[in-house]
C-alpha cells in the first residue's frame, strides 16, 4: 500500500521521531497543544496472542488502519517489542510521560495482561490521538499521554506494574 505520509527522520537506535529542530514534542496522546498533555492512547488490536502462541502466529500489517489513524494522530509506533517498553518510547519521543490502564488492553487468545504488556512481536499499532478526534470502531482507548514525564502501567488494583519491561534490543 502507497501512502502520501512524510517520514521526517528516525533516530534507529532509540526509536525517537524527530524532526530538523530536535525530538517530536506534538501531541498525539490526549495533546490539543504543545503545553496540553491530555490525548488519549489509542490501540488497535489484541497484545499478548503472539507470546501466548510461543510467536508462532502470522503477522498481519496495519496499513490500512495506520493510514486511517495518521489523520488525527500526532504520533504512533508499532507495538513490536511490548507495550510496556514502546510506550515508553512514544512518551518519549513526544515530550510526555503516559497512563495505560492494563485491564483495557485487548488480550489476544489464551493471553494473559503481562503477556500482552510486556511480550511484543504483536504488531498492532499505539496512537497518541487528541481528546475529542472521532475514533474508528475497531480502536480501543488504553491509555493518555500526561504532563509527568513518567510512564505508569496501571493494573486493576490501582498499582503501577513498573516491573513490566518489554523486549530492549540494546540490553
């Protein structure tokens, strides 16, 4: 699939999108403005089917729907290595710190919430999406971008699963 979409640049070793002034501070997760903090995180498919599997099931690009999302979208990542660490890379990259409820995440078949955190090659897509933009029937709103720089993995109980960590190429 051809899209008009415009890649700024990447810096490859830290997945961070940046742009010709120094890393994306746009909103994308609940951000109306540079200041404002508050867009939503938005998932679009079932995380943890691939770790349950034992990464034995067929991978299905999203161009489709990226291409859908990248209109109302100020930031998105593919879900290859967990939520758990590729939020943190999208927070990043945007200048914020994020909030993902665990108990919203779309488990995939036999998965459980730390699978679908923390197990990656899942591939789905996370998009940081302004409060009010119309969202497509088939996204699920897991999350926000904050103003603390800091990324809190939120369980049913209220408690911050900080022990979640994703797949790191580099550790």
């Amino acid at each position: 699939m051809r899209t008009n979409s415009r890649l700024r640049g990447r810096d490859r070793e830290r997945g961070v999108i940046r742009d010709a002034a120094g890393p994306f501070r746009g909103g994308a997760f609940d951000i109306r403005h540079r200041n404002e903090r508050r867009h939503g995180a938005e998932l679009i498919g079932p995380l943890g089917g691939q770790a349950a599997s034992g990464y034995t099931l067929p991978v299905t690009p999203r161009l489709a729907e990226g291409a859908l999302l990248a209109k109302t979208a100020r930031a998105m990542i593919d879900i290859s290595d967990g939520i758990a660490t590729d939020v943190r890379r999208l927070a990043r990259a945007c200048g914020t710190g994020a909030l993902i409820e665990l108990e919203r995440l779309p488990l995939g078949p036999g998965a459980t919430v730390e699978q679908a955190a923390a197990g990656g090659e899942d591939y789905e897509l996370l998009a940081a999406v302004p409060p009010h933009a119309p969202m497509p029937g088939w996204a699920t709103v897991v999350g926000r971008l904050t103003a603390d720089p800091q990324v809190v993995l939120l369980d049913a109980d209220g408690r911050d699963r900080d022990d979640l960590q994703g797949h790191d190429h580099f550790r």
